[in-house]
C-alpha cells in the first residue's frame, strides 16, 4: 500500500481504496498525474477521508477481496463496511462532494 496522505487513520475514518493493477508498479510507478490528482482529493477531502492506493502487484489478496472485473477501481469503505466503488480512476470534478456525502450522516 502506498498512502497519499500521512495522517494516521482514525477508527471510524472512511478510506478511499484506489486500487491499480499490477503493471503500475512493476513496470513503472503510479504516473505523476496520477499522484498529483490523488494529493489534489485528499486535500479537499481534508481528515474525512483517508485516500490509499493498492497496488495487485504487493496486495493480490486484498484487491481480490473486492471481486472486481477490471482495475483500476475506486471502493470508500468505513469500518469494513463499502459505500462506494467505481471501476477506472473517476474524474476530479465533482468526487470530493460525492465521496464526503457518502460518509456524512
């Protein structure tokens, strides 16, 4: 796993999965655009939620868990419970509002 963001993960704190297939760091690292997007949502999205990314390469068994057909995929999760996935990196316009309402109460 690789984190965005450096803050320590609070019980209770949603977390954006950002899972990637395994060619993104076998055969070169998560693209710069990519991280850079990734940095830009977590600072709006602030200490609601923690965005990680997951790599199939280091975690097989964890992007396996979420039995999806194609990477990358998008899945929020709070306390083991999934609120959210998308399959391909959704578009920055609009994500932070649409995560943040799928964890207000």
């Amino acid at each position: 796993m690789v984190p965005v963001s450096t803050s320590p993960v609070l019980l209770g704190t949603a977390v954006l999965l950002v899972l990637l297939p395994p060619d993104s760091t076998t055969q070169a690292p998560v693209e710069p655009g990519i991280r850079a997007a990734l940095r830009s949502l977590q600072d709006q999205l602030g200490s609601s939620i923690r965005v990680l990314t997951i790599d199939e390469a280091n975690h097989p068994a964890v992007v396996r868990s979420f039995g999806l057909d194609e990477l990358p995929a998008c899945v929020l999760v709070r306390q083991g419970v999934e609120l959210w996935r998308q399959q391909g990196l959704p578009a920055e316009d609009g994500l932070a509002s649409t995560l943040l309402s799928k964890v207000s109460p």
